[in-house]
C-alpha cells in the first residue's frame, strides 16, 4: 500500500515534502526537479535553499539573512521555519513565497519570480505525562504549488479595471447605475459636463423624476421586458438639464441578476442625442410638405399625361412603320464586313455600322460626330484634298469638289485606336434633298489592308532577288580572295614575335579580314542560295543565347518573358541567331544611354483573316522591345530594303537579311516604332509538328600532324598557300589543278603503294566538274576515301549535307591556320 501511495505522489505536479524538527528536508518528490534539482541532492539539506531571501521573513520568526548567504564556510545555526507551528498551530494554509531555481544567481539576474502558495502541517508524536497529554513537535509536511501565472492574473485584473474606470472617467457618455427602484447610485464624471449635475446632487434620487412624462411610458416598458434569459434593453428619452431645458438621450441598458434570477441593479449607458433628434423632426416635416407637393402635381400631370397619350398612340403607329423598314435596312449594314458611314457636307460623321469597331478599333458612339479627316493618315490629307486645294472655286464650290473627289474611288490609310494604321478603299456617292442640293453622302469603305502589304511584299522580294543573283557571285570570289589573304597572315604571324611591331599590325589586318568574311556570309545569306537547313529546335535557349552574347559588355539589361510551353519550331539555327544578332545589335546601338530590351516569346495562332501575310496555323511569335531613340516615320518603311542604313558605319545589309532569312523560313517580320519611346521587331515562325532535339557538346579532340594529303583547286594562289600551311603543319602534300588531275594522282599514289590519307577538294572548278563529281571517281577507286570539300558558298547543298555525297567534311573559306587544324584533327586523327 505504502509502494502506490509512492507511486502516487511522484507522478503529482506539485512539489510535497517533509522536514524534520529543524528544517531539514527528509523527504521530497520528483517535482522538485521544476527547479533544476533532484530530490537526492536536497536530503537532509536545509529548507532555506529554496526560499528567496526577501521572502524569508515569511516562514520563521526570528531571521538573520546573514546566515543564509555566506561567501565561505558553514551556516552554525539555520533560520528556524515555522516556529509559529510549534505552538500548537498546526496548518498554514497559501503562502505566497517566491523560489530561486537552482544554479540562477538572483542578485545578477533580479530574481526569479516563481511565486508558490505553501500548505503546511505540523507533525508531532503524544507523550502521556503525569500532569496530561503534551505534544511534541517532530517536523513539517507541505506541499508547494506553482501560482505564478495566477499571480499575473491577478495584477492584469487590476490594470484593467483601472483601465475601463479611466475611460469611464473621460466618455462623453453618461454611465449610470441604477437601484432595481430606479434609485440613483452612481453617474460617471460626464454627469456634469452634459446634463449640470454633480453626482453628490442627485445620488439617492430616483432616475423617473428626471424623465420627461411623455416618454415614461416606453422607459418603463423597455424596463420591463428585460429578463435574466434577455437583460439588455434600448431606447430614447428626454431627460431634463439643470437649468430646466430638455434633451434628448439614446439609453442602452442592462438589468445585472443574481444567482436566483434576482435583478440587483441596473447599468445603463445614455448619449446625448439632442442635435440629431431635432434634425430628424425637421427632415420629417419636410418630407410631409415635400408629399403634400408631390400629391398635388401628380394631379396636373395626369391631365397632361393623357393629353400626350393620344399624340403618342398616333405617332407610335407612324413610327412603328419607319422602324420595320429600318430595322431591315440596319440588320443587313450590320451584318456586312464592310464599313458602312453617313457624313454631312462638312465631312462630319453621322452612322456607322459595328464594322467600324472591327476594323479599327472605334466604336459608333466614339466616332459619331466627328470630322472623318480626323482620322485619316496625316500623310494622306493633302493627297485626299489636293484636288480641293487647287480649285480657285468659292466655299460652295469647294464643297463640291470635296464631295467630287470622296465619291471616287480612294484608297488612304485611317489610323486605328490603337495608333496603327490600317488601308482602306472608300467608295461614295452623294445624297440630295428635295431641292436638288447635296445633303451628304454615303458610302462603303473595304479594308485592304492585306492587298496593300502583299504588294509591298512582292516589291521588296523582287529588289531582294534581282540584288541576291549578283551577291552570290561576288561573295564566292571574294571568299577565294580572303582565303588568300587570312592564310598568309597566319602564317606571317607564326614565323615572327608576338613583341614585334609587325605581329600587332598583322593581327589587325586580320581582324579586318574576318570581318570581310563575315560581310561575304551575309551577302550568301542574303543570295538566292542561301537556303536554310531546317532542324527541329527550341528557340527558347537560342534567343537568350544569342541575346546575352550580344549585350555582353555593354550597360544594357535584357528582360525575357518566354512562355514555359513554347512550341518547337523547324529552323536553320545559325540563320535564325543571326537574326536575333542583327536586331539585338540594333537595339544596342540605338539605346546610347543603357536601359532595358524586353525580349518575349509565346505561341500564338494565326487566322486565314488576320492581316498578316502568312498561312493559318500555328506560330511562334518573338518581340524584341528597345528603349532607343525610335525610326523616324518616313524611313521605317524602308528599313528591309538592301543597303538602307541611317549608321555611317553600317553595310545596310542586316536587316534586309534578316527579312530574306524569316522569308525562307516561311514567317514574317514587322517593326513598329515611336520616336523618343523606342522600337518593337516582332517575328513570325511556323510551329514544329516535331519535337527538338538537345545535342552534347563535343569532347575537344588531340592534334597530332602526320599524313599525305592531296590539294586540289583550280586558283593556284589557293593552292600554294593551302600546301604552305598544310606543310607547316607537319603533313606531306600534292597539289592538283583540277579534277581529273587529282583523281589520276590518287589512282597513281595507290598504285605505288604510298596512298593519300586525306583529300582536300574545291566544290566548283569553273567549265568542269566540281568535288560532287570528283569523290564519286575517287570512291570508285577506294570506296573508304577520306575526302573534304570547301568552298565559298557556305550555304551550297554539298557544303551543308556534305556526308550525303561522300565527304568526311567541310571547309568554308575563307578559313585561317586554327581552322584548318581543327578540321583536320577532328577527321584524321579522332
């Protein structure tokens, strides 16, 4: 029994004890550990190492706080606790003392506030003596609770009554409290300030003897309903002021019951309402006389109302007709995909049909009224009116010729609410009135907007075309010249010092060479062969690629907004970045003070009725926004023509390759501008119905310069400088002239054993056969034949498709020394 009494009382959250006679504890449980101690560690040790030392004087009679905090030795003699207790007193029931947890050093840290309520019993054994029963005082039971958060409740408790008495004190409200008779007990401070009372003047008096008689009625009704299930009441009342004057108080009310459902007193909060009330019976005798108006002038109205009721009838059957023949008449305009307008002599707009919205954005009720040669292109006013501005005619008389030259046929751009403009065909003819004179006119105005770009379309491709036929022979030429040129300089730049003077002016005359190339590959791009090969590719990595490569270095910030679905499209890769390249390089070059380009990309679906040049069906639609200074409005047409540039620096080239480019490609492209804002390019690619392919970088491959190669090619200035360079690379070479040359040394060297491990052949040999006929000898003779083919024109079907005719590789010229190498290492020793 004595095990579960155990069990029972360690599992107790609060903390129970015993000490012996002196104060020793002999006992306590496992709570104590709330404090950071285990109960062995306070047997038979004092109890006043718990107690905090303010709080001693609590528990023992006679104190000495010195002899509870010593810096060394031993305490002689212990405070005695609960001496009261050995007089015969035998329970001390909560008290309140505050702890110290132990290792916490309650000088540094203030003590810590863990109050606890004490109960105490003193214990003892009885003696029979002689003279009676004495008691013999043995020690003290206790037990020790936790009353913290109690103790804070309590000081909260008190703030807040503080705090509500406070804003009792200062409210503009009366607070009240009531005798269940009505007996006045108690009026807040604001007493005074409404009504002139003091509380000393009327506490004892009862409330009715302050209510004017003609409200008592309902005070004593709304008193009367309040219940202990429903206590609160409301109303209003007249009370009288102090100096005799009534006002008007809102009174809201609670009756407070006990236990029994007894009502004890009544609180009640009253408001000064006066001013409100007054205006309230103002409004109301106005409303009356205002009803009193209505009432008569609703009679003089019904004797004219039944006149108009007879004139009504008789016009809504004339109307009724009118609007038949109308309503035939608007459903048919308003169902035609052509605009249909009315406008007076002046020009002046008086119907629409909803094809207006549809065609450029304006509605009929925002369009109505207006002159229409508000809405004409400026550039196309003086070409409308020209005809009127000639005529030596009085006001009459130009009026005329203004009707004259609308009723022809015209064709004029109207700029749409979105400020784009949009081609039109107008066609009217004049309305008379009874006399013969020219009322207005009306007419039909058609959207021609796709005619008219089509045939700017095909002007542009018929300049594109006639200018590609000639670049394509100049880019292969010059191409031949610049292999020349980049060959010799490399090998100048190997055979002197990267300190020499002439290793730097070398250098330059290099770069210059490079970009002459890079001119000669944009005249190819741009000539009738520059023909794309299309690869099923996500352009999302291309665009940004291209984009970063472009603003690398400058202060320009590039914001995309690509959509996470963007179709695939079928593309030739380098063709497209180049693209992106020549409009990213426009945008840094017009946006001399920084800013940001705004590059988007998202899928768009394009109609058979869009006015855009292209098939219906699914796209890929690019916009490159900068934030430049804007292409003037006369030139922006012809920013796509070949050679057209506004930089001094430029070739004019760029972007009229760029238009062949996206042509090729069966897309289109549009440029919008607006001076001092900035320029929008917006491309059009058709949607993929493959899915890409992500490619692996190659691994960099060993170089290594050993073998035989034969070098055909019909330039001899070629040939020597390719064996040079071949030579100075660590391989043995021969040369050949032309085709059949080459096919007869490489039957000869098999022959005698010492076979060529690479040949190197030019594609086109001017009135002969090119490397596409020469591989096909050569593999005759050794179908494994390791050949190359280079050439000028980069974009030819050989150069690109090389492995379909048999070549291992391609080399385009103009190449350099590094180029060379870099084919030849990859083919020969991979």
């Amino acid at each position: 029994m004595n095990q579960n009494y155990e069990a029972v009382m360690q599992m107790l959250p609060d903390i129970l004890y015993k000490l012996d006679a002196d104060g020793h504890f002999i006992y306590i449980n496992n709570s104590i550990r709330n404090l950071g101690y285990e109960p062995e560690e306070l047997i038979y040790k004092h109890f006043s190492i718990l107690i905090h030392p303010e709080d001693v004087g609590l528990v023992q009679r006679d104190i000495v706080l010195d002899k509870l905090f010593v810096k060394s030795g031993h305490i002689e003699e212990h405070p005695k606790f609960f001496d009261e207790r050995r007089t015969g007193k035998r329970i001390t029931r909560d008290l309140p003392v505050r702890l110290i947890p132990k290792d916490y050093d309650y000088i540094k840290n203030g003590g810590m506030e863990i109050v606890a309520s004490y109960r105490v019993i003193s214990v003892g054994s009885y003696h029979v003596k002689p003279d009676g029963i004495r008691k013999e005082f043995n020690g003290t039971l206790g037990i020790i609770r936790d009353v913290t958060n109690i103790k804070k409740s309590e000081d909260t408790l008190l703030r807040c009554i503080d705090y509500y008495q406070y804003l009792v004190e200062i409210s503009n409200d009366i607070f009240f409290v009531l005798a269940p008779d009505g007996t006045i007990l108690f009026a807040s401070q604001s007493l005074r300030r409404i009504l002139g009372y003091g509380l000393g003047e009327i506490a004892g008096d009862n409330m009715i003897d302050f209510i004017h008689e003609g409200d008592l009625k309902e005070v004593i009704h709304a008193g009367s309903q309040a219940s202990s299930e429903h206590p609160g009441f409301a109303m209003q009342c007249r009370i009288i002021h102090q100096n005799k004057e009534w006002q008007t108080f809102e009174v809201n009310g609670k009756v407070i019951y006990d236990e029994y459902a007894k009502s004890m007193f009544i609180t009640a909060v009253t408001r000064d309402v006066t001013r409100r009330a007054e205006a309230e019976e103002e409004l109301k005798q106005a409303r009356n006389e205002l009803e009193q108006r209505v009432v008569e002038r609703t009679a003089a109205l019904a004797s004219v109302n039944d006149q108009l009721n007879i004139e009504i009838e008789n016009r809504t059957r004339q109307e009724s007709a009118i609007r038949d023949s109308e309503k035939k008449y608007r459903s048919l305009v308003n169902c035609i995909d052509d605009i249909v307008l009315d406008i007076d002599p002046e020009g002046v707009i008086l119907f629409v049909n909803p094809a207006m919205r549809t065609i450029t954005g304006y509605g009929p009720e925002e369009i109505i009224g207006h002159n229409l040669l508000e809405y004409i292109h400026p550039d196309d006013i003086d070409g409308f009116l020209d005809s009127l501005r000639r005529s030596r005619k009085t006001v009459k008389g130009r009026r005329k010729k203004l009707i004259e030259t609308i009723c022809t046929d015209n064709e004029l751009r109207i700029v749409k609410k979105d400020g784009s403009n949009v081609w039109i065909e107008i066609r009217c003819r004049p309305e008379e009135d009874a006399g013969g004179g020219i009322r207005g006119f009306r007419g039909i105005a058609s959207d021609i907007t796709r005619k008219r770009h089509a045939e700017d379309e095909q002007i542009r491709e018929s300049r594109i075309e006639s200018l590609s036929i000639l670049a394509a022979g100049i880019a292969h030429d010059f191409n031949n010249l610049l292999t020349a040129i980049i060959g010799n300089i490399s090998l100048a730049k190997i055979n002197i010092s990267e300190d020499e003077k002439n290793y730097d002016i070398l250098s330059e005359a290099e770069k210059a060479s490079v970009m002459a190339k890079n001119l000669a590959l944009q005249l190819l791009t741009f000539s009738r062969g520059g023909s794309p090969e299309k690869k099923t590719t996500s352009i999302r990595n291309l665009l940004m690629d291209t984009t970063y490569f472009v603003l690398r270095g400058s202060p320009i910030a590039c914001d995309f907004h690509i959509s996470d679905l963007l179709w695939d499209t079928d593309i030739d890769r380098g063709q497209i970045s180049q693209v992106i390249h020549n409009i990213i390089l426009n945008a840094r070059q017009a946006m001399t003070d920084g800013g940001t380009i705004r590059v988007t990309a998202e899928n768009t679906i394009v109609k058979e009725n869009d006015s855009l040049p292209l098939a219906g069906g699914n796209y890929i639609r690019m916009s490159i926004f900068d934030q430049g200074h804007g292409i003037p409005e006369e030139i922006i047409s012809k920013i796509f023509d070949p050679y057209f540039s506004t930089k001094t620096t430029g070739s004019g080239l760029g972007l009229a390759i760029s238009y062949s480019i996206i042509k090729k490609h069966s897309g289109h492209i549009t440029v919008a501008s607006e001076r001092g804002r900035g320029t929008t390019f917006t491309i059009y690619l058709p949607a993929s119905h493959g899915t890409a392919v992500r490619y692996l970088a190659a691994d960099n491959m060993k170089r290594t310069a050993r073998g035989r190669i034969l070098l055909m090619d019909d330039e001899r200035i070629i040939l020597e400088l390719g064996g040079t360079m071949l030579r100075h690379l660590g391989y043995e070479v021969a040369h050949a002239a032309h085709p059949g040359e080459a096919v007869a040394m490489y039957q000869e060297a098999r022959d005698a054993g010492k076979p060529f491990d690479l040949v190197i052949l030019d594609l086109i040999i001017p009135g002969g056969p090119g490397a596409d006929k020469a591989i096909e000898s050569l593999r005759n003779i050794d179908a494994g034949v390791t050949a190359i083919v280079t050439s000028g024109y980069v974009d030819d079907p050989v150069m690109i498709h090389y492995e379909k005719y048999g070549f291992s590789g391609a080399l385009a010229k103009p190449f350099n020394m590094e180029e060379l190498q870099e084919v030849l290492v990859r083919i020969l020793h991979s």
